[in-house]
C-alpha cells in the first residue's frame, strides 16, 4: 500500500495561537492563511497542519475526552530532537513527558488547546525490528516506558555516550522520574 499521512486539521478558537505553538515547535511556515483558517509545512508537502475556526466557534474540548490524544512527528535523529528541545526549551516551550517508550524516544508537549504533541525518533532502523519490539515480554510489561532527563540525555550524547546505548530503556531508567509517564501525558 502506497499510503502516508498528509495532514492534521485541528478545529480550534485559537487559530493564531495554534499556529505560533505549531511553526515554533516544528520550525515550519505559512502557506495559506486568512481569518478563519491557517495551512502549514515544514518540508515539501504543500500543508502539513492546518488550524480551522468554525463559524460560531468550538467548545472546549475537556480533559480526558474522547477524541485525538496527540499527533506525532519525527526527526532524522537523536541529536537533532534533542537540539530541538533545548531551542524550545530557550523559547519557554517546556515538555510535559520525556519518555522511552522503546521502538522511539519521544518527548511531548502541550498545545494551546491542551492537545498533546509528540517528537520523536525511531529507535530501531527498520519498523519490523520495531514490531518486534512492540511483540516483547518488556514492551508488555511496560508499553508506555520511563520518563528521561532530555538534559542528562543531551550531555551523556555530547560526552560520548553511544546513542544505541542512550536510546534503550535501561538508560532511561537509571534516572527515571516521577510522575509516570501515564501521569503526565493526562494531567
């Protein structure tokens, strides 16, 4: 099957808020905008996000509500998402879950409308090896993975730590944290 995902269209009251979050997050751009609707990218697709305002507007969606948990997107690597999250992290725009969920590390944010956001890398080179991962007794035992320190995680990279070492959960949880990453992705 010849098929990928296109993009993402969120229905929001926040139409230039939730494209300020999304460009600053995913370093993207406008390609279409007007009052009551916005059309991002970030690579050569014509739009990736878009933000929509219904006329007469949208209820708040309320925690915990059926619906889209959260959208991901992924780097080309470790150094690269990590870099990403320190230039976040200068801007304001901190993490909710860091967590090494085991096929990818992954590190999540909130947007303005309290949706989750997942950046990511896939920690194996091919999705059957990820799979395969996903079949294990540890990702059973675990599915979600700990909660890292993207910090401890970017200066064990930058003193030589190998990434295949850092991208496995036994890294993670030396220093794993509290809350679980459950608690943090619903609260």
């Amino acid at each position: 099957m010849n098929k990928r995902l296109a993009h993402i269209v969120f229905q929001t009251n926040q139409v230039r808020e939730m494209r300020d979050f999304y460009m600053t997050l995913l370093e993207a751009h406008v390609v279409f905008e007007n009052e009551a609707m916005c059309f991002i990218t970030y690579d050569d697709e014509h739009h990736r996000v878009a933000f929509m305002n219904v006329p007469g507007g949208s209820a708040p969606k309320p925690p915990n509500s059926v619906g889209l948990m959260h959208s991901a997107f992924t780097f080309v690597d470790l150094e690269s998402l990590l870099k990403n999250h320190q230039r976040l992290m200068a801007l304001g725009i901190e993490p909710i879950a860091p967590i090494q969920h085991g096929p990818t590390t992954s590190i999540y944010y909130r947007d303005p409308d309290r949706c989750l956001v997942e950046l990511q890398i896939d920690n194996f080179a091919s999705a059957a090896e990820s799979t395969a991962f996903m079949a294990s007794q540890e990702y059973s035992d675990d599915p979600l993975g700990p909660v890292f320190d993207p910090e401890r995680m970017r200066d064990a990279l930058a003193a030589g730590v190998p990434e295949s070492e850092l991208l496995t959960r036994a890294w993670a949880r030396a220093d794993s944290q509290s809350p679980s990453a459950l608690e943090r992705m619903t609260s």
